[in-house]
C-alpha cells in the first residue's frame, strides 16, 4: 500500500492527480447530497458534514477509509493501492471562523499520521 503522497514523490504528478481523482469519485459516492468535500491542495481534503454527533462523521471517515484502502488505483498498466489518514474536529460554539475548526481538524489528522497511518483521529 502507498500513500497518496508517496505516489507523487515515486512517479509522475500526473499519476498522483489521476489517483486523487479517482478517489474523489469513491469518496462522492459515500457522501449525503447535505455533504461538501473540498480540495484543500495537494492531497488534503475537507469534507463537511451537517452532523450533530461528531461519531456519526468517525463512522462515515472510517467506511470512506477503509473504501480507499479496498480500491485498486489504476496506474498506467499497473494497479496500486493507497491509505488515507483523517482528522475530525466539530464546529464549535466558540469557534470565531471556519479556520478554527480547521486547525483542530489538522492537529486530529496529524495525530493520525503520527500514530498509525491509515486511520481516523477526534480532537473535540
């Protein structure tokens, strides 16, 4: 298994774009008409969610990883696999902006890059 990154860095960016556009189809098709994801650049990615229970968007980030892991990434004439990491963080009452609830969302995914890898990580 690769990471998403680890396929820009090993062949060309054009591979890695189509990689993340596949992707992103898996990643639609698990998602609500309520649900936005958005391109962050590079390979980070913010998906937001009208949910008022902060597991309900740990279970939809699990499936979502785990269909991921699943797929085959077509790579020219090869076939790869790819992780993906996620962050979660809840909007808060207290939160001034969007970029608030970003950061903790990033500490979270930091966290799991840091720890395991292919894994979903809270910051409440």
């Amino acid at each position: 298994m690769l990471l998403f990154k680890r396929i820009n860095d090993l062949c060309e960016h054009a591979l890695g774009d189509r990689v993340l556009s596949q992707a992103t189809t898996l990643v639609h098709a698990r998602l609500r008409q309520s649900d936005h994801a958005y391109r962050l650049g590079g390979e980070e990615f913010a998906i937001l969610l009208r949910e008022d229970r902060i597991e309900n968007a740990w279970i939809l980030a699990d499936r979502i990883r785990q269909t991921i892991e699943a797929a085959r990434f077509k790579l020219d004439d090869a076939k790869a696999g790819v992780t993906v990491s996620f962050g979660i963080a809840k909007f808060r009452n207290s939160d001034t902006n969007h970029e608030d609830s970003l950061k903790r969302a990033d500490e979270a995914l930091y966290n799991s890059k840091s720890n395991a890898r292919n894994t979903v990580s809270i910051l409440e």
